[in-house]
C-alpha cells in the first residue's frame, strides 16, 4: 500500500510544485484548476496543459480571524484573489507579509508551502500560496490598473 502511495506522489511531482493549470488552443482562455472542457468554446475547444509562472495581482483580500481547526494557529492570516498574469483567478493565502501591508493590485507570486499534516505518520500536505514580489528577484513591477 505504501508504494502505491510513494508512486503516486512521484508522478503528480510537477503538479504539486508548480500551477498546473490548461488553455483553450481555440479561444486562448487559461483556466485553473484544469477544466475538462472549455465553458467558452465547449465541445469545439481543444485543452492543453499549461503550467503558469505563477506571477499575479491581488483582486481582492480578506484577512481570516475565524479559521477551521487545521489552520487556527494561522490567525489571523490573509486570503486572497489572485489574478494570474495569464488570466486565470485563483484563490490563496497569503504569506511572507504583514496583514497591513496587503493591498488590492499588489504583485504577488506563487510559493509552495506545508498545508497541514495528518494521520500517525505525519504526512505532509503541501500545497501553494503567494508572497509579495521583490524587486530583487527579478520579476517586472506590472502596474495596477484602477478602476
């Protein structure tokens, strides 16, 4: 049991590091989660894999003080809209940053960290969230847009 286990996590490897998501070859449209057809085009749609750089903007935020039982030694902590460069919105936790310091159109970027553990064996969950970007990584300041 426990090497079907281990062999599962190998070959979903790239999905748990990085955003594996799929885009429409017909309309352009970049979705995730992975869809299964395209709401746009529907059965005429062509869906390809795609991994995002996991570069984004915040759309909106919320900063979590009631939290479920796995995440209340988290509180207060920050929750929020993400809008991927390459037009997908996801929602995640937001990491590495005062809760006051979080605005709408600030530039984020993805970072995998430990969700939770569970059972005797201490299994390791871990999943993505998003941090602000630094000028020092290299990635472009993207100008918000308001409206």
């Amino acid at each position: 049991m426990a090497e079907r286990g281990v062999a599962q996590v190998w070959r979903r490897i790239k999905s748990i590091y990085t955003l594996q998501g799929n885009k429409c070859e017909t309309c352009g449209t970049h979705y995730f989660p992975p869809r299964l057809v395209c709401p746009q085009c529907r059965r005429k749609g062509k869906l390809e894999p795609f991994t995002f750089k996991g570069l984004g903007t915040i759309y909106t935020f919320a900063v979590v003080h009631q939290a479920p039982e796995d995440f209340k030694r988290q509180m207060p902590y920050v929750i929020a809209q993400v809008d991927l460069d390459e037009g997908a919105r996801l929602t995640a936790q937001i990491v590495n940053v005062d809760k006051e310091d979080v605005k709408i159109g600030m530039r984020v970027r993805v970072c995998f960290r430990r969700i939770k553990e569970f059972g005797p064996g201490g299994i390791i969950v871990y999943g993505y969230k998003f941090e602000p970007t630094m000028r020092v990584t290299g990635h472009e300041e993207k100008a918000a847009t308001t409206n």
